[in-house]
C-alpha cells in the first residue's frame, strides 16, 4: 500500500470558532476536483476516488489542520494520500495522483502553499 503525505499553508481569517468554514471549504475543493467525500469534521476531511473517473486508480485520502494560534494566521494543512499501489515498484501512479491533487488544490485554494517533501515528489512518512 502507498501511503504519501505533504504539508501545505492555507492562509485563513477564522470566520467560525470552531473550523466549521475551513472545512467547508476544503470539502468544497476536493468536490470541484471530482474527489468524493467521506467524512468531514471541524478540523479534517476525508475523501476518495474510484478508480475509472479523473482520478487514476482506487484513492484514499485525508485533508487535516489544527486551529491557527492567532485568528489571522494561517493554517497548516496536513494532507495523506493512501492507495493499494505496491510501494515496491515506487508507486509512480499514486506519486502522479499526490501532484495532480496539490496543483488542484491550489487552484482551487487561492493562497494555498505546498511546504512538505511530498511537494518535491518524495514519499511521506
């Protein structure tokens, strides 16, 4: 199974007490980019993508932040892509897939920065 996580920056005035906006909003971003939601929570949104559609092969994935310290702070999103890919062979299809998603993102985002080492194409932890 590859497993494949990177940290981006989402600038973000905190609207609601209780991150309820923010997921709205990153729920509504995953549905612009043909991504279907499976669960969704103040501080996380899970999704996935059959194989067949935009997305190449079965996916799995989960957006997650903690609160930002000051309201106009921005937010550090953690995200982690999971697919039955055998990390043996690199897993290029899922590598592919975890690029496309963070350019979508950011389109979808404005502001969005990718910061973490999936950005530059290497496995997570």
């Amino acid at each position: 199974m590859a497993r494949y996580t990177t940290a981006m920056q989402l600038p973000w005035q905190r609207r609601d007490g209780d991150g309820a906006q923010l997921s709205a909003v990153v729920a509504q971003a995953l549905l612009a980019l043909d991504l279907e939601l499976v669960h969704t929570t103040r501080l996380q949104v899970a999704a996935a993508a059959s194989s067949g559609g935009r997305w190449p092969g079965s996916l799995r994935l989960l957006i997650s932040w903690r609160q930002p310290a000051a309201a106009a702070a921005a937010v550090e999103l953690q995200l982690e892509l999971l697919s039955r890919e055998s990390m043996v062979t690199g897993a290029p299809v899922s590598r592919a897939a975890l690029s496309q998603l963070v350019a979508g993102l950011m389109q979808e985002l404005p502001g969005l920065q990718a910061v973490g080492p999936a950005a530059a194409g290497r496995p997570g932890a």
